[in-house]
C-alpha cells in the first residue's frame, strides 16, 4: 500500500502560513506522542527558522510513559522548549504559559527597551492533522474557540484568537507534506488517524499494527483480545482478535475488515495500553 495524502486545501494552508510568518513571534507545534518523530512535518523547521520554538507532546497519555521523557530529552538537546501535555484532560496546559515566556524572553526584552509594553506574544499554532491543535486551544483558553473534531480535516483556514493580554494564537489547518521521506513514516501517520481511512487498505494497516505490536508490546495485545500465547502469524492474530470481538458476515464467515477497524479504533483511543510506535536512537 502506497501511503500518501496531500489534498488541495493542504497547499493552500501551507501558503497561508508562508504570508503570516513575519507576523509571528513563536512557533507551537504539536507532536504526536506516539510518534513525536514521524508527527513532525519537515516543511515547519523552515517555517519556523529564527523563531522561537515550542514543541508539545500531545496525547502523551496514550503514549509510553518511558518514551515520552526519552523524547523530551531529545527535542530539549536540539534546542527546542517541550511539554508533555494531554489537550482533552489539559493535563500540562498550565505549563505553557510560563515556558512561552521563557521561549519569548528575548523578544520581550526587546519590546521592553523599546519602551513597548504589554504587546502580546503572537504565536502560531502548528501541526499535522487530527493531532489535536483545536482542542488544545479550547483547552488553553477555557473555552471552545476553534472547531474540533476525531478526523483530520476540520480546520479549514486561519483564525486569531486572543488567549489573554500576553497571548494571540494564530489557528491553522492541519498540513502533511507533499512527499513522504519514507512509507514508514506514512504508515505510522495512518496508524494514528492522521490520513483519511477511506484511502487506506484497513485490513493491510491493521496487520502492520500488530506485527509491530508483537514485537514491542505483544503482553498488551494478548491480554486485550486472549490471543494465544504460542500464535505469531499477524493475519492468524487478526482472526482471532475477529472471534474475540465477534466480528462476522452474515453466514459466519469472519469480517476482517470489521476486526481491522476496531483494533485500530482501540489503539487510537488507547483501549490497548500506553504504546509509543517510534525512539529517538532509532529515529538517528
């Protein structure tokens, strides 16, 4: 299956943020903790040069907790300020304020002998799609100023939205990037939600799941789903996962596809357990 999804609104958004840049003073990025490497669209890093940079884990509740600190300590080494948050709970969101000053120090500084007082930090809020940036700004600003939804796509042009006196936040769509440096990384956003599922191969998708599962949390996937100890095939996995959740056709026949969307419906709300699908050693 060739992973790939680049709609036209997509570039459309992406000239967008070209033209606001100048009006900008912080760049906040939002990750998937489950994949902070392959989450992470190339185009932003020039995007953002000579910014300030703020990257925020989210979803870090369904990630590996182990992971996630070894993951802050890599953006931390390239520079980069980093919070682990969760927009739904907003668990971390009382954090940012105070790091978006110490991103912004400079700039601040700056206003300040110039004798410009209270001008608020302009940020740009960034991310790939269905990575939570809406309901990370409802979350932070206590109330629902952007649209959200659980599908890529729901933010479809840009919006200033003033926070407080210290903050504007500038809301954008969810941007992927024209090409994909490799189908692993395109896999991964597939298993996360960030493609649309109509142009996916589910059963295809959910088999790569668990072959990756088997090797790096096989206890969680045979307690979720009383998969026998000795079964290693993925697609032997899959029929059974089908006939623990009781996933069949008219006739009996066992419904792969039906099976293929709950188990990736169940690793995307976290119902597995805490997974993390990519380390930073690996992503060297």
């Amino acid at each position: 299956m060739n992973y790939q999804w680049y709609p036209g609104h997509m570039m459309k958004a992406k000239r967008m943020m070209q033209e606001n840049i100048k009006l900008i003073d912080l760049v906040i990025e939002l990750v998937d903790a489950r994949i902070p490497f392959s989450s992470r669209n190339p185009d932003i890093d020039e995007l953002g040069k000579n910014k300030s940079r703020l990257i925020l884990l989210n979803k870090s509740d369904l990630a590996d907790e182990k992971c996630n600190k070894e993951w802050m300590a890599y953006f931390k080494q390239k520079g980069f300020h980093v919070l682990e948050i969760n927009a739904k709970t907003g668990a971390g969101i009382k954090a940012i304020q105070g790091t978006v000053k110490e991103a912004c120090r400079e700039k601040i500084e700056r206003d300040r002998k110039r004798g410009i007082i209270n001008r608020p930090v302009r940020a740009i809020v960034v991310g790939i799609p269905n990575v939570g940036k809406s309901t990370f700004i409802n979350s932070y600003a206590g109330k629902a100023c952007a649209k959200t939804g659980n599908k890529p796509g729901v933010t479809k042009g840009k919006q200033w939205i003033r926070l407080n006196k210290e903050l504007e936040l500038l809301d954008t769509p969810g941007i992927l990037w024209p090409k994909f440096e490799s189908q692993d990384v395109g896999r991964k956003l597939a298993f996360i939600g960030s493609m649309n599922d109509e142009i996916l191969q589910m059963t295809e998708l959910a088999i790569d799941l668990i072959d990756f599962l088997m090797i790096y949390y096989k206890q969680l996937l045979i307690d979720r789903y009383q998969i026998p100890e000795k079964e290693e095939i993925p697609h032997k996995i899959l029929e059974h996962i089908c006939e623990n959740r009781k996933c069949y056709k008219k006739g009996g026949e066992i419904d792969h596809e039906k099976g293929a969307a709950l188990l990736l419906d169940d690793f995307r709300l976290g119902r597995i357990g805490r997974i993390t699908l990519e380390r930073p050693g690996e992503m060297a």
